[in-house]
C-alpha cells in the first residue's frame, strides 16, 4: 500500500457558533517538525477506548446517546477504531489522514460526520485519522485540546508520516508516557497470507515494539482481537472448539474462534511478560462477570445470541499499576445494552496524577 509522503495533515476547524454548518478546512498552526516540541500542562489521565464499527453509522444512528455518554464520562482521550476509506480517488494513492470525499455521496458523508464532531462534546478534541483504502480498518484519536502530545505517529516504527496499512496504528507521546491506539488484525480460520501468518507477524512487531519502548511507560489500548484468559470469554468450549466450514488448522493451537485459540493467547502473554504489561482491567476485577465483564457480543439472534468475549483492552505498563484508579466495561447484557449500535462496547481507564513529577513550587 503506498502513501503521499510527506503530504501535510490537514485539519478540521471546529464550526464556530452562528457560522455555516458546512464545515472548512483549515491548515494546522503548526508542521509536523514543531508538534514534537510542543507539550501540555499536564497529561490526560482518563481514556476512553471503543470499536466503533462504522464510524458513519454511529453518527448517522447513535450520536444522541453516544454523545450524551461522552458528556457524562468526560475523558481526555477518546480511541476510537472505526471502518472508514481514506481520502484519494480510485487507482490512485491514498492520504490516510483525510476522509474520503471524491465523490458527491462521500462528501455529504464527510460533512456529516464533520458537523458531528466539530460540536460539542466533541468539538472540545482535536483529532487525528489514520485510515485504510477501504471500509476495512481504521483508527481514530481525540485528544482534549487542553492536553498537547509531544508526537503523533501512524506506525509501529514511529515514523510520523507513514501510515500502518489498513490504518491500524495511532502512537502519541505525552510527558510521561506513550498511548498507543491499535486495530489489531483478526487471525482469521485458515494458515493462508492474508490469515494466520499476518498475525503472527502482527504479534511479532508489537513484541519488537514494547521492548524498544521501553524508555517511557505505555498505555496500549483498542480491539486487539484476543481473549488472554478462559475467563474472558463466556462460553470457553463453543469457541474452543468453533470451525468455518468444518476446516481444522494442521496445528492445534490454532484451531478454534479467531482471538481465543491457544497460539494468539500465548503469544499474548509473551508481549504482557517480556514487555511488562498488565492487563488494566483484569488487575481491578479478578472474576469472571457474566453481565458487564464482555467488549463483544454477538448477534442477539442466532447461535451467537449470548456469546461473548473480551477482545477489547487497556494495557498498561507495570510502573503504572499504583495509579490504576478504575477500568470499565461500558456495556452489558446479550442486547447490547450501551454497545451503540456497535458490536463492541467503550471501555475506560482512569489514573491517578503522577505524585513522582517534581513540585514546581
């Protein structure tokens, strides 16, 4: 997949009060080089994380109570994972950090959305895109305009201007850590290209990744597509044993519900171990909750009606576990209550301030 190099963000200005709901584009006060540079009087200390599917959707069908929920939460930082196609016409590069709208349907598409998330709540976020060529993956940051990362970059080796293909990577640093924003990709049913071995190599880079990071504590959050634990999911047997068309993997640590089988929970807890993470949420609640303790739900009707998993979740490093203050499902029940619209549902994170920065008086 190839990207304009070096093409400047653009940015959205937010629709000031009594002026055309048409939204404009506005240049950034500042180029890349210099956001590097810039920090805030603090950093964030509540998150927000949420596979919002279709982003558009949620916009066009959800917004009332989504929004209502986000004024109610208030968090600094909202990650979200959406499905939306970056900017570019047909055969030609994309700009994964602009929204597409080539076309009359995606330009109202793109106002619409753009009208939503100029006002408030989130009017109140500056935002950044990472998105792929099609409706397939993406990933989507909104950070309280009070709180100024230090760097923004698109891709697992932190390079600000190049872009995770399918978008599936937002890095920024603040003063006293890194939140990395990932859409991580589902391992699929067969030891294929484009299945198995894409994962693999997935797990691979975020384990190169959290051990180089290492200078600065992580918070990792987003659908990274596993259930680590048996408590995790709710039925363990019917995903353990779940096939696509009778089709067995010729390694059984493969076989099973793509993000529950063996071989993506190990290497999972080989990232938490070697790159000392935790597990934000399971480090508050130790048992199993069969009402709120899911981030995805299937169909209400049909034979996933009432299975679950928790594919969904705040990761953090290990020096960060004393400031821990709460981790949140936001859903709960097999209708979805609080989903959105979704088939997963927001999860939080809130931390204490840091007490070991220096006394500025």
């Amino acid at each position: 997949m190839s990207w304009v190099a070096g093409k400047m963000k653009r940015f959205f200005k937010p629709v000031e009060k009594g002026a055309s709901k048409k939204p404009f584009l506005s240049p950034p006060p500042e180029d890349e080089k210099n956001v590097e540079g810039r920090t805030g009087s603090k950093d964030p200390l509540k998150f927000l994380t949420w596979n919002a599917n279709s982003f558009l959707l949620r916009v066009k069908n959800n917004w009332p109570e989504f929004t209502k929920f986000i004024q109610t939460l208030d968090p600094d930082v909202i990650a979200l994972q959406v499905r939306m196609p970056a900017a570019g016409s047909k055969s030609m590069p994309k700009n994964p950090g602009e929204l597409k709208d080539d076309t009359n349907s995606s330009r109202e598409e793109k106002q619409m959305l753009m009208r939503a998330i100029s006002t408030p709540p989130l009017g109140n976020y500056r935002v950044w895109w990472s998105l792929a060529d099609t409706k397939y993956g993406g990933t989507a940051l909104f950070v309280k305009k009070q709180f100024e990362p230090k760097k923004v970059s698109f891709s697992l080796d932190k390079t600000a201007l190049k872009h995770e293909p399918d978008g599936r990577v937002i890095l920024a640093e603040f003063e006293n850590f890194r939140l990395l924003n990932t859409y991580v990709p589902n391992n699929g049913w067969k030891d294929e290209e484009n299945s198995f071995r894409r994962r693999r190599k997935w797990d691979k880079r975020i384990l190169e990744f959290v051990l180089q990071s290492s200078d600065k504590p992580l918070i990792w959050c987003g659908d990274l597509n596993v259930s680590h634990q048996e408590i995790d999911v709710s039925h363990p047997d019917f995903f353990r044993n779940a096939k696509q068309n009778g089709y067995i993997p010729p390694n059984k640590e493969d076989c099973g519900q793509p993000g529950f089988t063996l071989a993506e929970r190990q290497r999972f807890s080989t990232v938490l171990s070697q790159g000392k993470l935790m597990d934000a949420y399971r480090f508050l609640h130790k048992e199993q909750d069969m009402e709120r303790g899911f981030s995805w739900s299937g169909n209400p009707v049909g034979k996933h009606r009432g299975k679950r998993m928790r594919i969904d979740y705040f990761v953090v490093s290990e020096k960060l576990k004393d400031r821990i203050v709460a981790s949140e499902m936001h859903g709960h029940g097999i209708e979805l209550e609080g989903f959105y619209g979704s088939d997963h549902c927001p999860l939080s994170l809130e931390l204490s301030e840091n007490t070991s920065e220096p006394n500025p008086c």
